[in-house]
C-alpha cells in the first residue's frame, strides 16, 4: 500500500473567548498636575480578539461621581507591555478611583 493524495483544505476557526478584564490602572506620579494624570494600564489575556482600542471609568471619591472617558486608539506599548493614555478632566486637590476597560 502506498500513500494517496492529501486532501483538499478545510479552514476552521475556533471562536474567541471573552478578553481579561485589563488590570488596575496607575497614575504616574511625575505627570501629574492638578487637573490631569497620566495613567498606564496593562491589558490581560484578549480572548483571542486584540485589544484595539481602551476607555476608563473615573470615579471622584468626595462626591461619588462617575464618569467615562471617550474610547481612545492603542498607541504602541513600552517595553513592559503598558499602555499610557492622559486623563485631563480632573479637579484639584480631590481624590479619584480609576477602572480600565478594553475594547
């Protein structure tokens, strides 16, 4: 018995899982002002679809109030994988919490 013809191809694709949540965002404490921060985030396994794209909850703690920053691009990583991005729509002298999420 000898060996036939391979067959024609067959493409199949599995279907993505759902991403990571990214990790905890970080200020940067050298760039802060008082109106603004740099933050960097850390993206965590992306279930198969790149991470294109990432927006940011922030939360003023004084007075509970939230709010959502427009959805930026990703400009490339540093060499640890970080993604920084500039939040400039902040108050002086208040204290804020900070959540990531990619699109």
């Amino acid at each position: 018995f000898g060996d036939g013809p391979l067959s024609n191809i067959s493409l199949f694709r599995t279907n993505p899982s759902e991403p990571e949540a990214p990790n905890a965002p970080r200020s940067n404490l050298a760039e802060r002002t008082s109106w603004s921060t740099f933050v960097s985030v850390l993206p965590c396994y992306d279930g198969g679809c790149p991470v294109t794209q990432f927006g940011f909850e922030i939360q003023e703690v004084s007075d509970g109030s939230i709010m959502q920053t427009p959805v930026w691009g990703t400009n490339p990583p540093d060499e640890k994988g970080y993604y920084f991005y500039s939040i400039n729509t902040l108050r002086p002298g208040r204290i804020y919490k900070f959540r990531a999420f990619a699109v």
